[in-house]
C-alpha cells in the first residue's frame, strides 16, 4: 500500500454493496470482490482528470 504524500490529489469511488451470502464459494465471493476493486480502480486511473475537475467534485461535496 502506498501511503500518498500531504496534499497530494486523491479521489474515491465506491459501487454497490456486495452481500456475500454464509453458504457462498469463498474462493467466487473473493474474485468477485476482487473484479469490483479493480474495476473501480481502473475506472479512478482512466478517468482521474475529468473526475477531479471541478464540477465533479461539486457534485460530491456534502452541502452542509
């Protein structure tokens, strides 16, 4: 894990939860948990510039 330096840009992304089930496949369940994190990965590094810009951050930002 690399821990990133102080004020260096940064954005997270999340998807839908995933409900693994008592009975399920260990070894499935983790390939599907795995495929989900690296989609959203690679979702983050294709996209980091138009997800950083301004509106896109807006859209996020907690209105409070």
């Amino acid at each position: 894990m690399v821990v990133p330096k102080p004020f260096s840009r940064a954005i997270f992304l999340y998807g839908p939860p995933i409900v693994i089930p008592r009975d399920g496949k260990v070894e499935e369940w983790r390939r599907r948990v795995e495929d989900a994190m690296n989609a959203l990965a690679d979702e983050a590094e294709a996209n980091f510039d138009e997800l950083w810009s301004g509106e896109a951050r807006s859209a996020t930002r907690d209105p409070r």
